[in-house]
C-alpha cells in the first residue's frame, strides 16, 4: 500500500466551478439537513473532476459546506485511492497490488511502471503518465489488472502481463486508441478459452420465450358508466343479493295459508283490472 500524504505545493484556494456547483446542489439534496455531511464523498469526487486532484483548499472548502470538523474531510480523502492528494499524469495508470493481483504478476506491472515512469506515486518527465498502486478494485477474476484515468473516463485493462502493459503505455503515448478489458482475448470474466457452461444459444436468443396472452396484473380497463349511471356507485353483489331478499318478502308465498289468500285476492284484482280495460 503505498503512502498516503499531502502535496507539499499547494493552491490558496478552491472554489467549485458553476458546473460542479450544480452537482454539488444534486448531491446536497439527496440528504436530510441534519445528514448532509454523507455528501463527503461526492463532493470530494467533484472537486478531484474539476481540478483533476484533491487540494487542501478543496478539502477545507467541503467541510465548511458540510459543516464538518477539516480533519474528518482529510481522513476520508487520504483514506481512498480513488482521490489524488497531487497532480498526476494525462494518464493515470493505478495498479492493483492486492493478494490475487500480486500472486498473478502484479509485480511485474510495477516493474515495468518503474522502469518507464519512476518510484511508485511519480509522474513521467513528459507529463504523460503517473502511476499507482491501489488496494483490489474488484476485478479479481481477471487479474492481475490496473484502471487507467485520463479524459476518456475510468477504464480496467484486466488479465495483463509485463508485455500487453508495455504495448499498451506505447499506444497512450503516441496518442493512440487502447481498448479495455481483458487483454488476452478472454470474454469478459468466462474462463480463459471460452464459457464452459451454459453455452447453448437458445438461452439468451429469446427462442424459449412464450409470447403472453396477457400481462399479469396489469391494470384493466373500467368501462365506461352509462349516463344515466353517472355519479351513482355501483350496485355491488350486496346490493343485489339485500334486493332480493328483501323482494321475496314481499311477494306472497302461494304455499302459506295467509298467502293463499293475498295470491287469490292478487288475481281476482288482476282479472278485475283486464275487464276494466
Ligand atoms: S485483487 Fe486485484 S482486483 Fe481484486
């Protein structure tokens, strides 16, 4: 692991550009008041993107925007590689130094990075390149691998050897175009040779699936009410089913004895109605 201090030249002061400052606001609001110093991080990101480096000024200026004790400020960002405390290179090489990478040639990375660079933390005399060692960046399964930073982004050169890095710090310095990755033709993280399981097309072709009939639980579509129904609820099955009850006890039950006679009585007032008409 390498060492961890402060530039001794440092800027007088900092102060985020109107473009960070919007992101700063993005990353402010993302917290309660009272939780605003869990933007440290983010903020110390953005002052390391607008100046390509973490200074002092920069480090003082965040905790008084978070309102932070300075030191808390400084032992995050002396804590994290991913934050430069100096100037580095049009090109950062970091190299990762941790147990996996360093069984399966880390050390030969470093040596070509001193050889071509200087010590471990320097910068090219051309100003190209800087180069790092850092703890694991989660790219294990190809290792040994390094991330390099320059304009372009944050990008893993994985599966290296002394040779591939070598041709490729002669392409970046001759301005040429590198393609991350692995370097060794592996696809991606499968096994050197190719994928050893689940190698059958059908899998991932899409000629397995069943075309739905319906989507599940997707919302449906209420029909319209009819306009006399407007602003009515709905007669619910409770409804309907008190209705009915309450309609068989009003019509006469032509098996009673009482009803026998309101059933006769019904009929003879329906016969007397026919006449009438
Ligand atoms: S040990 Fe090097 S990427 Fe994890």
């Amino acid at each position: 692991m390498s060492t961890r201090r402060l530039a001794q030249e440092q800027p007088e002061s900092f102060v985020f550009s109107d473009t960070s400052t919007k992101d700063v606001e993005f990353w402010l609001n993302k917290f309660p008041e009272a939780r605003k110093q869990s933007a440290v991080i983010p903020l110390l990101w953005l002052a390391q993107e607008q100046e390509g480096w973490v200074t002092l000024a920069a480090m003082e200026s965040i905790a008084e925007r978070l309102d932070m004790p300075k030191i808390r400020v400084m032992e995050v960002a002396t804590f994290y590689t991913m934050f430069n405390l100096a100037p580095v290179g049009e090109h950062h090489i970091q190299i990762c130094g941790t147990t996996p990478c360093m069984l399966r040639g880390a050390n030969d990375l470093k040596a070509v990075c001193e050889s071509r660079i200087g010590k471990k933390g320097a910068t090219s005399e051309d100003g190209r390149f800087t180069w790092s060692e850092v703890e694991c960046l989660g790219a294990c399964c190809n290792a040994p691998m390094a991330q390099i930073s320059n304009k372009d982004g944050h990008h893993y050169f994985e599966d290296l050897t002394a040779e591939t890095l070598e041709a490729l710090l002669d392409k970046l310095g001759a301005g040429g175009a590198v393609k991350a990755g692995p370097q060794n033709g592996r696809q991606t993280s499968a096994p050197e040779g190719g994928p050893e399981t689940l190698k059958d097309e059908s899998l991932f072709d899409g000629s397995r699936g069943k075309k739905l009939k319906s989507i599940p639980n997707a919302p449906q579509s209420s029909p319209e009410p009819s306009p006399e129904k407007k602003g009515h609820p709905k007669e619910t099955t409770r409804d309907s089913q008190e209705k009915a009850r309450t309609d068989s006890q009003q019509t006469p039950d032509p098996e009673t004895k009482e009803d026998k006679k309101a059933v006769k009585a019904k009929d003879a007032d329906g016969k007397k109605g026919g006449g009438d008409a």
